[in-house]
C-alpha cells in the first residue's frame, strides 16, 4: 500500500483535486483518490502536481540516429532535401540501436507511457518487446512510384506481420498526402481502413497544400528537380486527397496539420468523428520555423493529442516540453486541458483509453510528477520537469520478465 499526495492531483477527468491523494495497492493500482486530509508517517508528499502516464502520439524511433544531424528549416521542402542527402547506407546497426535504446530510456525518464512510433524497418521491434513503454508500430507506407506499388504494399505486410508476430501492436498506414502513388494510397488506405487506426502526417506546411491546388511550390519544385513522379495535381488542398479514402469508423491520427483551415477542419470532423489532431510544436519549429494551429483547434474543442515527431528534428522526446512550447505560445489554455492532450487524449487516439490516459480507482496508468509548476496560477514554467513516480501496466510486466 502507498500514499502519493501533491499540491494537485489532475485526473484526466474534472477538476483538479487540491492537495489530493492516490492511493495503491501493491500492484501498483490505484484503489482510492480523495483529498488529503491528515498526513500520515507513510504519506509521501510532492511539491507539484500529479497526472497519469504521458502518450506521446507521434514518433519515429527509428530516426533517433539523426539526433543533431539536421540543420533547422524554413520550410518542409528543405527538411525533405537534407533527409535525402542523408547517405542511403543505414548506420550501423549497433549504432542504430543503441540510439533508439537511448531515445527510449529518454521518454521513460520524461514519464511517457504509450508511443504512437512510425517504422520504415523492422529494427526497432526487439527494442520494443523488451520496453517498458507501450508502442503502437504504424508501418509506413511512401513512394511515388505506381508501378513499384504491388511490391511495396508487399514488404508492408511482410514487415507488419513480423511485428504482430513479436507481439507488438502494429498496422500499415499511409506516410501523407503529398507522397504515395495513387495505387499506393488507396493499398494503404484500405489496409488501415481494415486495422481501424491510421496516422497520417497532414498539412505540414502551406507548400503541401500548392502541390495540389496548383501543382507548384517549394515541394514541387524539389519532386521535380529529384525526377520524383507527382502526386495528381486536384485543385484542392492537401487534405482532401486523404478524407475519402478514410473509414468513417477509423480511429485516425493526423499529425502536425500547421497548415489547416477552418474548413478543413469542419469537413475533416464531419467525415471523421474519432478524428484527432496530433500536434508536434517543437519538430514544426525546427522544421519550418511554423507554429500548428493551436487556436483554431482549441476554439473548436478539437481532439488534440502530442507528439514529438523524431530526433531527426527535436532536439528531445518529451511531451511536457511540447506542452511548455504550446503554453508559452498560448498562455490562455489552461494547464488542465493541455494535461487531457496529453495523456487522455492520446491513450483514445491509440485505442487505449482502458489502459492508459487517466488516474482513476482501478487504473494503473503511471503516475507522473510535474515539478517546478506555478502553483499559484496553475501553469508551466520554464523549469517545470516530469518525474515518473510509479511504473504503468507494461513496465511490471517487462520487469517481471527481466527477472526471470
Ligand atoms: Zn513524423
């Protein structure tokens, strides 16, 4: 049995609970909540605030090799360009891994939970059996290239059903839609249709949106100048080359959306109703010195979720630092919202709102410490840290297992 009492407990669901106290078995689930009420000698008492397990909804593990590597952008076409020049040989494999073990350890340490992680290659699933954290492999499926289409979609599922059969969630999703093949899309879309989950990387800049109202721009130019076939030019904005092709019922993730419009906006929720808006502020910063639409979404009380894109273009893997950008930008959304994105939010974007997202009697979901909080206005400061304070589902398990 343990006692974790803090300034404020945020549950993920109501208001936060002043100098509140959770209460667990010692199995790690929550078995009561309350207030706090006399301190007793096994009470552990934090200054901050408590909430559940961080999902961080969108990642690219396998990019944790380029950390550093990648000279900040003005635009999405430039970023395109330097991931293009990288040398086609991979880094080692050692390399390769011993950077994504190090980026996991990361997210630990920054209290996240459940990772939503884009995989171009089978190399970090044994990493992944072995993590403490959740991952959801969304096997990315990209290329121009109609006729190479059959054999791709071919490799997706051979490196799909690999990871299922390592025991990791896993399903084919399309890159975005700027950068499949018609056949391609439509292969790909079908498959996540029938997973029920996708993500897709939407309107990342406003030059996503020219290649198709008019078939120019900086992303253009640079398909054009690398002989890259291109995408159909529709007259319309990028995003409605995607909402056809999605499932009404699909659990669908679209990420970044910088370059979204209120219409956009209204016709996507309209088709899309478990529709959420992943927003990766710090990669779009160093990507296209852009800002998403935070705004716009939280007028429209949006689904949004975090993520922090890959160390290709973050210089860390940690949601409460994304939330530190959004609440500097954006100081009027209270600090309660920007914890549902967070940790609710996302745990129902993945489909695991059982499991993770929310402190409730029977959870057990992770416990996180938020230190360095404005206690008095109930906001984020320049040195608010995470600190996990208590291991969620699947880290028991993986200890278990490691000691066995
Ligand atoms: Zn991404």
């Amino acid at each position: 049995m343990r006692h974790i009492a803090a300034h404020y407990v945020f549950t993920g669901i109501g208001n936060p609970i002043p100098m509140g106290v959770i209460t667990l078995n010692d199995e790690h689930v929550i078995t009561e909540i309350g207030v706090l009420t006399d301190e007793t000698e096994s009470t552990e008492f934090y200054n901050g605030i408590l909430t559940s397990g961080f999902i961080n909804a969108h990642c690219h593990l396998e990019l944790s090799y380029l950390r550093n590597q990648l000279k900040p952008c003005v635009e999405l076409a430039d970023f395109i360009g330097q991931m293009t020049k990288i040398p086609r040989r991979p880094p080692a494999a050692n390399e390769a891994l011993a950077a994504m073990c190090a980026a996991d350890a990361e997210m630990q340490r920054e209290g996240i939970v459940a990772v939503g992680d884009i995989c171009n290659t089978a190399g970090s699933f044994p990493l992944k059996r072995r993590s403490a954290i959740y991952y959801h492999s969304f096997i990315e499926a990209v290329g121009l290239d109609e006729i190479a289409a059959a054999a791709a979609m071919q490799r997706l599922r051979q490196l799909c059903a690999d990871a299922q059969q390592a025991g990791l969630p896993a399903s084919i999703t399309p890159h975005a839609a700027y950068s499949l093949s018609d056949a391609l899309l439509d292969a790909a879309m079908d498959a996540a249709n029938r997973a029920g989950i996708l993500s897709v990387h939407n309107q990342e800049c406003d030059t996503e949106n020219e290649l198709f109202t008019a078939g120019r721009g900086a992303l253009h130019d640079l398909f054009a100048a690398a002989g890259f076939p291109l995408p159909p030019v529709t007259g319309q904005r990028a995003i409605y080359r995607l909402l056809p092709r999605i499932a009404p019922s699909v659990r669908a993730l679209f990420v970044h959306n910088v370059a979204l419009s209120e219409d956009d906006y209204d016709r996507a929720t309209d088709r899309l109703p478990h529709l959420t808006w992943v927003l990766c502020p710090n990669s779009n910063r160093h990507i296209g010195q852009a800002v998403p639409p935070v705004d716009l979404l939280y007028r429209k009380n949006a689904r949004i979720a975090i993520g922090t894109d890959s160390l290709a273009s973050n210089s860390r893997l940690s949601v409460l630092e994304e939330l530190k950008s959004i609440s500097r930008r954006f100081p009027h959304i209270p600090l309660q919202t920007l914890l549902q994105w967070a940790t609710v939010n996302g745990a129902a974007a993945l489909g695991k709102e059982r499991e993770w997202g929310c402190l409730r009697t029977g959870a057990n979901a992770g416990i996180v410490l938020i230190e360095n909080v404005n206690l008095h206005n109930l906001c984020l400061t320049a040195d608010s840290r995470a600190r996990p304070l208590v291991l969620s589902v699947k880290r028991d398990t993986c200890l278990r297992d490691e000691n066995r």
